[in-house]
C-alpha cells in the first residue's frame, strides 16, 4: 500500500495563514512578529494563450444538452483519482456548438471565497436542463437552477463523478456514494467508504462504484454488495457494457508509475483479469460503446487516437485504431449516438474538448479553443511585450499578447523554465533538463536551439551581456555548474563540486557573489554562498538542517530552496524552502550577502483532501518509473520574484507562488497578502513583474496578468 501524509479532513481553507507558533524549523529559538493575513481585491485577466496548435487546455469535465448539442459545458479538474493533472480553469458555457465560451463561476466559491475552480465532474438534468451539478475537489458539490449564471453549494465533501438512475442522482464523494432524489438539491450517503468513492457509473440497468481503496460495490436494491478489487491502487474509473452489466472493466492507479492498469470482469466484478492495452502510458479513458455490444474505447496519453476491442474478458485482444486526436492526452470518453448504428464520441483532454462523428474512424474536430484554459508552468514577459510561456504537453510558445498571435517554440518539450536577459532584454530563453536550451535575439519572437544539453536555473552576470551560468546535465545526477560567455551556445565546466545542483543565481549588483542550492528527493537540502567568483565556497547557516525524507514519505520529488537577490541591495537574498514534511513554505532572509538566514514567516499550504500520488519509486529520483517523462518539481515550483522595476526610494514588492494561491510581501518576507483572490485558478509557479504588473503562470488559465499595478 502506498504511505503518505496523514490527511487532514477538514474543509480545506486555501487561504494561507501566516503563523510562528508551531512551525517547523527546529533551529528558530526566537521568531518575528506575526504576519497578518489579508485578502486582496487584486482583479486579473487572462493573457493567454487562447489556442495553440489548433487545440486549447486541459478539460476533464463535461456535459451536453441532448436535445440540443449546441448547448455544452466544459470544466478543468482534478480527475477520478489524483493522476491527472490538476487544471483549475473552472466552468464554461457554450450555446452555440463551441463557436464561443464563456466563464460561469457565479456563486462557485469554495469556503474562503475563491472560485473553486478545481471541477473534477459535471452533470446536466436532460428534463430541465437549466439544472446543472457540479463536482469539486475543494468546495464540494454545486448546483445552478439557471444554466451556471449562479451556483449554490449542496453538499461540501470533495467529489469526483454523478450517475443517474431514473429519476435518483448518485454521486462519487470523500463520503462515500451519496444518492439525492431531488435532483441534487440534497444528499444522502448511500455507501459509506473511509477511502472516498472515486466513481460511480451505471449502464444497462446496473449501478457500479470504486473507491480510493481500490474495493469495487454493485448496487443492489437499496444496498451495495462488495466485489473482488481489481488491482493495487484506487479505483480511477469504471466502465460497463450496456448490452450486458455483468461485463465491467476498471482502470485502476498504478502504484508504481503515473499511470492506470486496465482490468476486465465478465461476472459482474467477482473475478478480474489484467488486460494488457499496449498503452503508451497507460489507460486513461475508457468507455463501452452505446451502439455495438462489448466494444470498448480507450483512450491513452501520446496515442494519437481512440482505441476499440471486444471487451470479452481476453487478456490480450486486438486492439484497433480509430477516430484520429492527433496525440490528445485523453481523460474521459462519452459517447452519444452517431449516425445509423455508430457511436459518435465527445472527449476531454489536455487539449481540450474534441468532437467526431464516429468514433471508430475519421478525425476529431476541437471544440474549445479559445478559451485560455492552458496550464503553464512558466512564463517570462519582455519589456518588448514579447512573451515565452512553457505548458504541459505542448513544449513552449511564444508571442505578443494578442490571441492568435502565438508560435511554438521548435523541438521544446513539456515543463522547463523561461527567461530573458535583464541586461539585454531582447534575449529571451526556454531551458529544459532533457530538451536543451532555446534562445530569442528578437524580444521572443523567434527561437533557435542554443545547445543540447539539459539545461536549468539560468542566471545572468552583471554587467556582462552574453555570460550566464546554468545548471547542465540537469537530469542526471552527473548535474554540474556550467558558464558560458556567447548566450548559451557552448558552455564550459566551472569545476565547482557539489551534489545535486539545482539552481545557481548571480547578484544583480555584484557579480562575484553566486548562491548554489543543492539536494533533490532523497538529497538534504543546502545553500552555498561565493563572494570571490566561485574560487571559494561556505555553506550558508541559519536555514533547515532538516535531512530529506524517505520516497515513500512525500508526494513528489522536489527541490526545496529557491533563493533569489533583492534587487539594487546589495546583500540582501529572499529564500523559500519548501517542507515536504508539511507542505509548508517557510521564507527566510539573509542581510550579509549569504553568509547567514534567519527565518521570517510561514505560509501553511493545506493537505488536499485527496492526497497527491505517493509513488513507490525503486529507484527514487526525478522520475517516476518506468522512465515516464514528468517534472514533478513543476508542481511545487514556489517561485519569488521582486519588482526589479520598483522606484529607487522603495523596498521593492516580492511575489511568492505556491499550489495554493500567490502572494505579495511589502516589507521582504515578513508579511504576505494573498493576492490571486479574485483569480479563476490558485495553483502558480512562474512568476514576471513588468511596469508594475504581475504575470503569474497559472494552472488552469495560462499566463494572467494583475489588472492594475501592484507598485
């Protein structure tokens, strides 16, 4: 069984109290005044991208008027169980076929007041469709009696999936299954499960349920009857043949890598087989056909289509290819009636919603794109108003702000980081640690490949264009500090020894002083200072001496520190650690140039609900096994980032990203304002300011932009 976190069951208030009492940092005998915490009227707008590649962002959620198709509702969530990326895009509403979208958040407000824009299903009452559900992974479930102009919360247990039967609603919940008969006004437990139910399907007369334990129940009457279970992990999702109920196959979490294992059942779940999908990453989406008996589609993550067989309990069945998606990264399939005896099939992906006519052949059509429900991890702004963004699964783009005007960055891959040259900002970069380095000599416009080598933690010496320092080899524990003097076209080694480098950093102000933090997943973090150029080194005191955690202990592989210089200060450098014993952001400051720290504040990141994926790792690292490309430190990623730009006669404004909000600090790191209040999504990591401004790289919305400046 995988281990983790305790979880803490309380309603998850993402609002991040600053406290000192209790902190975990062992060291700190005396601790500033208390930071008050403060909401803030911040308002933000969408800076994009609205579209890429002809497709738009990641969806999981949807529902559709079936009398008229024109009428459709999309939301970006969490998934069935936490192996999906978690998009917080919220809501939104199309009435004329997908042509154009808008957001329907009104009233959707998790306990704090954000948007609880993490919706992991939607369900749409075909008698009265004005009548619409919404399942949350923060504020629980919703309903609108106007088509989503408002919502009203109805019950507030974290939920996944509805079904329905006759007139009786079932939802999947941290409850257990509830069941509501008043469509959905009120709720009741049906089946009570201590691991949350993750789904709750019915097909051909039979109700079917999984749960984060893994177990899987048939309803029975007014009861539910225990099962066999399928596999190791939770219950992701459940599929059953309409044709004949006793046919159910299960997707089911691998404990040992990002994916699902399919298993099939043809005695109504007592017995099960592992299938074997031949998937690239492993079965995603699944659904049985509504038209012909025992075909089974599937959908995976890189296989460029949905797949069918015959669902008939054969372990390895042929496996044919159908309607093409062009690598969509599939999370669920629905399929509707199609012309004559064919399925048509809607699905939502990281790409979007895609529509096609016929689910066994043909190409799918997107119906989203427009809407700016990208997740980025990075985002860079020039002066020039050009912008480099990194987004999952599509690499890099660039462009100026305006909608369409968007490029890919040629040959770049998911994650990486972006940034430009803060004494020439024409220069702008995309590093990755597998795909190289990518340079811009036109203010963003253009790329090129700079170098092959896997590349991080760019950081650029005063006053000397083209000299900038890196991390290369950086997914490899052959990682080393590299300089190069022409842009990143070639590198050499700086000979400096550590273990596990990360991120390297130059003062703005002095270029001989360089900080170094070191350590990865099963690493102690550490801080190193230089005052001479790198010649000599001394590890900086004051910070965590906490060693790292065993791999079955935290959720994700991550760095810890990230250190950053006050700028036209000379001395003065802002570090955020990371505690992956509580989730937690502890923010420490050092006013002699490195040499010392002492701790500021805490931000408490509350546990979620559900928790993150605790891998079983055989070798613990960057990656999960089996070699599956995925930068989990994109998750964490807290950045800081100061108005560089600040008058002269002002302490500069630092910003603070984190998985639950983003902050602002007037005073270095004493206090902190949440700031992201009234944004869509809450889960940030890049960070620019410009002209005062504030870009955060959101997970859920693209890059969003503060609408006035916040100094």
């Amino acid at each position: 069984m995988v281990t983790g976190f305790s979880l803490r069951r309380a309603l998850l208030v993402a609002t991040a109290a600053l406290v000192a009492a209790g902190a975990s940092v062992a060291h700190a005998t005396h601790r500033p005044a208390l930071a008050q915490e403060s909401a803030s009227g911040t308002a933000w707008s969408s800076f994009g991208p609205r579209e890429t590649q002809g497709f738009a962002g990641k969806f999981n959620a949807f529902a559709y008027v079936q009398t008229n198709p024109n009428v459709m509702y999309v939301a970006g969530g969490w998934g069935n169980t936490p192996r999906e990326s978690p998009s917080q895009a919220g809501i939104y509403r199309t009435t004329d076929g997908g042509k154009h979208w808008r957001a329907v958040d009104g009233g959707l407000l998790n306990p704090d007041g954000t948007i609880s824009s993490v919706v992991n299903g939607l369900w749409l009452d075909q008698t009265n469709p004005s009548i619409v559900l919404a399942a949350t992974e923060f504020g629980g479930t919703f309903r609108t009696k106007d088509g989503g102009n408002s919502w009203t919360n109805v019950d507030p247990s974290e939920s996944t999936q509805f079904s329905q039967v006759g007139t009786t609603v079932y939802l999947a919940s941290l409850r257990g299954v509830l069941r509501s008969t008043d469509d959905g006004a009120t709720w009741k437990v049906s089946l009570p499960a201590a691991s949350g139910a993750t789904t709750v399907v019915t097909a051909g007369g039979a109700t079917y349920a999984g749960t984060g334990g893994g177990q899987v129940f048939r309803l029975h009457g007014s009861g539910w009857v225990a099962l066999g279970r399928p596999g190791s992990g939770a219950i992701h999702n459940l599929a059953v043949d309409p044709f004949n109920s006793l046919v159910v196959y299960a997707n089911v979490d691998d404990e040992r890598a990002w994916n699902q294992n399919l298993f099939g059942s043809v005695d109504g779940g007592r017995k099960w087989k592992r299938i074997a999908c031949n998937c690239s990453v492993g079965a995603q989406a699944i659904a049985f056909s509504i038209a012909t008996p025992n075909r089974m589609y599937l959908g995976d993550d890189g296989g460029g289509s949905i797949f069918y067989f015959t669902a008939d309990g054969n372990p390895h069945p042929t496996i044919s290819r159908g309607s093409s998606t062009l690598g969509v990264d599939m999370r669920y399939i629905f399929p509707v009636p199609g012309t004559g005896s064919t399925d048509a099939c809607y699905f939502v992906s990281d790409q979007g919603l895609l529509y096609t006519p016929a689910c066994t052949s043909g190409r799918a059509a997107a119906l989203s794109n427009g809407v700016p429900n990208f997740l980025a991890y990075d985002a860079t702004v020039s002066p020039g108003t050009g912008t480099v963004v990194a987004l999952q699964d599509y690499g890099a783009v660039s462009g100026n702000g305006r909608d369409k005007d968007i490029r890919d960055v040629p040959g770049s891959g998911e994650g990486g980081e972006t940034t430009i040259d803060p004494f020439d900002p024409m220069d702008c970069y995309f590093a990755h640690p597998d795909y190289g380095l990518y340079r811009s000599t036109d203010g963003c416009t253009t790329f090129q490949s700079a170098s092959g080598s896997g590349i991080e933690s760019l950081t650029f010496t005063p006053p000397s264009v083209g000299k900038l320092f890196a991390v290369t080899n950086a997914d490899d524990r052959q990682a080393a500090i590299s300089v190069s003097s022409d842009g990143g076209a070639t590198w050499s080694p700086t000979g400096w020894k550590f273990r596990s480098p990360y991120q390297v950093v130059v003062s703005p102000s002095d270029p001989n002083t360089i900080v170094v933090a070191t350590g990865k997943t099963l690493d102690a973090p550490h801080l190193f200072v230089s005052h001479d150029g790198g010649t000599t080194w001394q590890r900086a005191t004051g910070l965590p001496r906490t060693p790292a955690l065993p791999a079955t202990s935290i959720y994700f592989p991550t760095h810890r520190f990230y250190a950053t210089f006050e700028p036209n200060v000379t001395g003065v450098i802002l570090l955020a650690d990371h505690d992956p014993a509580t989730d937690d952001i502890l923010i420490y400051r050092s006013s002699d140039n490195g040499q010392s720290f002492s701790y500021q504040s805490t931000l408490i990141q509350p546990t979620p609900p559900r928790p993150w994926p605790n891998l079983l790792l055989p070798n613990a690292g960057e990656r999960p096994a089996p070699e599956i490309f995925y930068y989990a430190t994109r998750f964490y990623g807290n950045r800081l980032a100061f108005n560089a730009q600040a008058p002269s006669q002002e302490t500069p404004d630092v910003v603070l990203t984190t998985r639950f909000g983003a902050f602002l600090s007037s005073d270095v790191g004493t206090t902190w304002t949440r700031i992201d209040t009234a944004a869509i999504p809450h889960h940030f990591i890049g960070v620019s300011w410009i002209d005062g401004y504030v870009y955060l790289a959101s997970f859920g919305e693209g890059v969003i932009k503060s609408s006035s400046p916040l100094q």
